[in-house]
C-alpha cells in the first residue's frame, strides 16, 4: 500500500462564532471564539492519516507558537514533517465566521503559507501512490512536486478557487472542487454533475465535484459520471468538510477499492466533518467512516 503526500497550508484558525453573518458596515457581538489547527492543506494530510492512510506533509510555517502547534499536532498524528520549512514570515492564519446554521466564510492572512518552495534537493519517497495539494500555497511548488511524482495520482483541490496555471494542470490527474469553486472554474451556474463533466471535457482530467448534502459526482473526460451520496447527519460546522473529504478519498484510493466505495467512504468523511465545530477535531477516524451502513 502506497503512501500519501500532501503539500499544502498549515493555518491557525479563529472562529467566530455568531447568530448570522453581518451586513457591511455591521458591527456584531460574537457568540463565543475559539481556536483551531487549520489550514487546507495540513486539514487534508490529518484526514488522510486519521482515514488509515501513511502520510507525509511538506508545508512551511513561522518561526513562533503557531508554528511550533502545527509541528506537535503533525507528530501527535503520526504525520512525516521533514520536508516542513521554517521561515522568517509568521504562521499562516485565517479567521472563520462560523452562522448558526453551520455555514461559514473564511479570511485567510498566507504568512508563511505564501513562502513555500520545494526544498532544494528534495527526493519525494518512492512509494508514493496519492499527492495532495491545494491553492493556498505557490502553485510553482505544487507544479514542481507534481511533476517529479509521475508514477503517483496528483489531486489538485481548486480551493479556493483560482485560477491554475497551465504548468500545474498539465501535471495534475485529478481536480476536486465544490460546487460553488466548480461554478467560479466553468464560469456558468450548474447542477454538481453537470459541472463535473464539463470540466473533466474541458480540462481533459478526471474531475469530482463536491455538493454538501447532495453528494459528490466523479466526471472522467470521456464522459462517464459516478455519484455518491451521504449519510444524513446534523451540520454543526460545515469548516473541514470538504478537507475530511479529500484526505479520505487519498487515504482510501491507496487501498484498491473500487471507485464507487472510494466516493462513497470520502463523501461519508466529509458528512461526519460537519457534526463537530472546527477544522481538526472534526475530521474523522477510520473505524467512525467505515461503521456508517453501506461500508
Ligand atoms: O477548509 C477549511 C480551512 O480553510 C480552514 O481550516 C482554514 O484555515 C482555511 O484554510
């Protein structure tokens, strides 16, 4: 079983949490604050490793508390960090809006997370069957990690949604986005699996939307479509969800199941991910995904 490799963003979350989003020009009193291990990138190598998976982080972070957090939360989950760089920039930040319907909006402040580079001389393990990446770190690191790992499966999750450059995407095999991302890439409004397939014909890549409580579809670029859908749960906080999912779908794409199972575990991932607020102590362990009936 190949392992998993994630380059990506450490952040140190706050979250807010409120009654409803503000206006412009508001001013609010929050519900109650509180902190988190974010980051899109160390989000999804924590989900892959708690979804079985053997996982290694490359991500840079500040020389300060924040940065010393994310190195101790690595280690506490059996995540590889050699390749973590420490740089002069503080520790990528963001703060959360979290409403009381468990919907969020994100303020990301990149710190360090802007300053990643392949370290110089980097060798990437050999045995690695799934890469991980996302857009809030360089895509010039990712595009040089993506191309020297040719024999693994390089997922791009286009978020937040930009756009990517030709070199990243002439070097990724799979792009995961949400739906809301996916409408932003295609430039038009539609249904999840509509978008899916246009994407994966327009990018020549295979292409999975997300779609909260709808599911996710899995487009390939010859036009075949596979859909999953989740189990019904509570939403708390929806923050994390779609990291729950894609750390999953890297975690168990290394075992050899069946696209449909591998969806179907990911999308369930990311269901649980919603139950608990915050990033990190909501992103599910391998016996809660594979408990769920139809596992
Ligand atoms: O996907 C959720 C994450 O997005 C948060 O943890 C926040 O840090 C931002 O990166």
């Amino acid at each position: 079983m190949g392992g998993v490799l994630a380059i990506g963003s450490y952040n140190r979350d706050t979250v807010l949490r409120l009654e409803r989003f503000p206006v412009p020009g508001e001013t609010m009193t929050a519900l109650g604050v509180a902190e988190f291990h974010g980051g899109k990138g160390s989000n999804q190598a924590v989900a892959a490793a708690r979804a079985g998976g053997r996982v290694g982080m490359i991500a840079a972070i500040g020389a300060d508390a924040a940065g010393q957090a994310a190195r101790a939360l690595w280690a506490e989950e059996g995540i590889a960090a050699e390749a973590v760089q420490a740089t002069q920039a503080p520790t990528g930040a963001a703060t959360i809006l979290l409403d009381a319907s468990g919907e969020n909006q994100i303020i990301i402040i990149p710190g360090a997370n802007a300053a990643l580079t392949l370290p110089p001389g980097f060798t990437p393990p050999d045995d690695i069957a799934v890469v991980l990446a996302q857009l809030e770190t360089p895509q010039a690191a990712t595009a040089a990690l993506f191309r020297s790992l040719t024999g693994a499966r390089r997922i791009l999750n286009v978020a937040p949604a930009a756009p990517i450059t030709p070199e990243l995407l002439s070097v990724t095999d799979m792009l995961v986005l949400n739906q809301t991302e996916a409408a932003i890439l295609a430039q038009r409004e539609a249904e999840p699996a509509a978008l899916a397939l246009a994407l994966a014909a327009e990018t020549m890549r295979d292409v999975i939307v997300t779609a909260g409580a709808i599911g996710a579809f899995w487009a390939r670029p010859d036009g075949v479509v596979i859909g999953a859908a989740p189990p019904c749960v509570t939403v708390v906080d929806s923050t994390g969800a779609g990291d729950a999912f894609l750390g999953a779908f890297a975690a168990f794409s290394t075992e050899g199941f069946k696209p449909e199972k591998t969806l179907r575990l990911a999308v369930t991932a990311g269901a649980l991910a919603c139950t608990r607020e915050g990033a990190v102590p909501s992103l599910p362990y391998r016996a809660a995904i594979l408990a769920l009936p139809g596992h």
